[in-house]
C-alpha cells in the first residue's frame, strides 16, 4: 500500500484516538507518530524517540488497535518503528491496495481474503464452520434459516460470514446481499422515524423497508447484541425477519453469547433467533492455533521454524486476532533485522510487548486499571467514593480480582477503595462470587477482564 493510502488510514484513526485519550498524552505520545506503509496488514508507524516507541506500544497498543479496526477492516495491527531504522525499510516489501481490499464494487464490505479456505478448522469451530458452509451452498435452506453464530471477540466470527458472502456470490454475483452492523441498523431505523416524523409522509419509513426487505436476497446483521434495551429497534427487526423469512431470505446474525443470554430483548425476537441454526466459535486450542501461524506465514510467505510457531501459539492465547497480530508483529521484526524466523531470543524481543504485558507484577493498581479500562470509567470513579449504578459493578469485579489475585487484608481492600469498611468488601466479593456461579454472561465478562490482567 502506498504512504498516501496509508496516511489517510492513520489520519481518521488520529481523529478517534483525539477522542479517547486524554488531550496532553495524544499530544505527547501519539500525535507526533509518522505512518511509512503497510505490510502484512499492519500499519508501519514512525517514532521519533525510543521511550515514545515503548510507551505506545505497551501503554496505547489496544486503544491504537481499536481506532484501526473502528476505521479499516483491513488493517487491526501496528508496528512502531524508530527514525533510525528508516533506512532498513528502503527494501521491505509494503502491501498494495489490491492486496487488502476486495476488488468488485459492489460488495466493498467483503474481504477477498475472507473464504472457507483460508479458515483454519479446529475443535473450537468446526460445528460453526459446517454450518456457513451449509447456508453458504443452500442459503434460506429451512433447517439453517436463520444462522446464529456467537463467541467471543476476536474468534472468527467475521470472517466465517463474510466468507458466506463471498462463497454466494462467487457462485451467483447478481445475489443481493446487505451485510451491516447492528448499530447501523438501530440508525436507520432512528432516522426513518425522525425523517417521517418531520414530513408526514412516510417517505423514509418506505425506504427502509426497501433497503431491509424489498432489497435484500440475504441480511446479515453483525454484533446483534448491541439492539438490547431498543424496544422500537426490536420491533423493526421481528417484522424485517417475519418478512424475509416468509420470503425464503436467508437470515444471519452474529452475537457475542448465546440468544438465551441477551438480556432485554423482546421475546418473540429471541424465538426468532433461535428457530434457525445457532452455532458457536470458542478459543482455539493449542493445535488450532499452531494451525493458524501456519497458514497465516505460508499465505505470508514468511518462513517459521517449528519452534517458534509453538512458542508464539502457546504465549498466546486468547483469540484468533491477537495470534496474527503476533505473527506479524514477529515478521516485520525478523524482516528489518535481515534474520530468519528460528531464533527464539530474537522472536522474544519482537514479542517483548506481547509477553511484558502478562508477566508484569500485579498490584491493586493494576487490576483497577484493567477493569476501568474495560468497563471505559475513570479509574478516580472507581476507588473513589461516587455510588453510581455506573461505576457499582466495575468496583464489585474490581475488589472481587483483587480478592481473588492478591488475597490482601479485606480493611486494606477497602482502604484503597474510599475508606470503605471490611463488610462493604465482603458483600462485593461475595456478590460477584454468587453471580459467577449462576450467571454465564457475567462469567464471560470476568474471563474477558482476567485476560486483560493477564
């Protein structure tokens, strides 16, 4: 990809990244920040100082690789590089447009990459993969209609569907096919009303019914998680799906747990869901993800010794996504140092980020960083002595971790939360003690937030 494609990625993940950091560390740490190019699908980033280099890359690496995604589905993971090390790059080989994007027009929302071949099969994800392929060759079939696929962020979700669009449309290009995020929908509907509540006519309420029904052979609808709480949203979407459906449309939806465990969402809706096929994606094994290097540096053309490939699969494992950014991440490295993939001190120092972050020190600290950060509160909030119903269950998960992970004194806990008494610390741990045990959503959150804290 050229520096221009590449600055104009950067520049409105700049824009976002304005919005979520605070104003002084974007000015100091991430502002001053050159994009060079992009290589195997990571955005090379230029620093001029080496602690700017080490503070992004361990202190802003997830808040960077959010704007990227939230901006560029092509591009998730980044590299920071030192002035100095320009002159190593005259010869690297940057990605080209055609590489990344896909190539037709009309389905611009489709990675090319994104097939039934290029999906690794695992224990994790076979009764999944199985499943798309089913729709993919008989799409509005009546035992897989609609698709539910569910799990965790990061685990394939994504390119399992998109490589059903592309599957479909290999096979039969003219297929109309509307593939959009819940978010996206929620808006429309919202402006349809607003529209029609201005003019009186109905005017919008007829094009939204167009682009969701009248429009469409298949709709897929990403993250539907995010329409719990909107009565209205819910309502548009059980007489989009009664419509589609009557019409033998194929129906697909991705969530981030089981249609059961979404919590309020209209119940006729949620019969919907589950009328179909509902399939899940759990974390990769140890062989899925070796696997998964492996066909990731062989489509990289990138060599990898046995060793190394079981290092990077065992250091992590967490999710699909972090895997490749790994592998990349070792890559470039082994690429701008001119040595091959088989020395493990070298692909250490490539990862130093990757293992630094699960191996630093825990403290009551850190642990109310992770959980701050997840739950997007101030960490002031937390500990202090606001009683919110905004910051009450961040600060339950918060003093039940550092139960949990450190075991110090319960008044010690509560000093650090406020001043708060040894009983208020006891009710919190046991509440998110009790709600582990009974509640399978609640359990995700928890697993989610111990990976943070490593």
């Amino acid at each position: 990809m050229t520096e221009l494609n590449a600055s104009k990625i950067w520049q409105e993940a700049l824009e976002v990244l304005e919005r979520k950091i605070a104003t002084v560390s974007y000015e100091i740490w991430i502002k001053n920040l050159r994009p060079f190019g992009i290589s195997g699908g990571a955005i090379i980033l230029v620093a001029n100082l080496a602690n700017n280099k080490r503070t992004v890359e361990t202190t802003y690496k997830k808040e960077i690789k959010d704007a990227l995604a939230s901006v560029s589905e092509f591009i998730t993971e980044f590299v920071v590089v030192l002035e100095e090390d320009l002159s190593s790059l005259d010869d690297f080989k940057l990605d080209s447009i055609e590489e990344l994007q896909p190539l037709q027009e009309d389905i611009l929302l489709f990675n090319k990459l994104y097939t039934f071949d290029n999906f690794v099969i695992g224990g994790s994800n076979q009764i999944a993969y199985h499943a798309a392929k089913s729709v993919a060759e008989n799409p509005g079939g009546s035992f897989n209609n609609p698709l539910f696929v569910y799990g965790g962020v990061g685990l394939g979700k994504t390119h399992i569907i998109q490589a059903i669009g592309n599957n479909i449309l290999s096979a039969n290009p003219k297929t109309r096919i509307l593939y959009i995020n819940a978010n996206r929908f929620v808006d429309d509907f919202m402006d349809s009303l607003r529209d029609d509540s201005r003019n009186k006519q109905g005017e919008s309420n007829k094009k939204f019914r167009a682009k969701y029904r009248q429009n469409v052979d298949i709709l897929m609808i990403d993250d539907i998680q995010f329409i719990e709480n909107k009565g209205g949203s819910q309502d548009a979407l059980f007489h989009t799906f009664n419509d589609l459906y009557q019409h033998g449309k194929q129906i697909i939806f991705t969530a981030d747990r089981h249609p059961k465990e979404l919590k309020d969402m209209n119940d006729r809706l949620l019969s919907r869901f589950q009328s179909g096929l509902t399939v899940d994606i759990a974390k990769p094994d140890l062989e899925t993800r070796i696997a998964i290097i492996k066909k990731k540096a062989g489509k990289l053309k990138f060599k990898i010794a046995d060793n190394i490939t079981e290092f990077i699969a065992e250091k992590i494992n967490t999710n699909i996504r972090e895997l490749e950014g790994a592998l990349q991440k070792v890559m470039f490295y082994c690429n701008l140092v001119g040595k091959p993939a088989d020395d493990l001190d070298l692909v250490k120092e490539a990862l130093r980020d990757y293992i630094d972050a699960t191996a630093g020190e825990l403290s009551m600290d850190s642990i109310t960083d992770a959980v701050a950060g997840y739950f997007k509160v101030a960490k002031s909030e937390l500990i202090g002595k606001k009683k919110s119903k905004v910051v009450a269950e961040p600060r339950q998960i918060a003093i039940y971790l550092i139960h949990e992970y450190l075991s110090p004194p319960l008044a010690a806990i509560g000093e650090f939360f406020g001043g708060r008494d040894h009983t208020t610390v006891m009710y919190a741990r046991d509440k998110v003690s009790n709600l582990l045990e009974t509640d399978r959503t609640f359990v995700r959150k928890i697993d989610d937030i111990k990976e943070l804290i490593g």
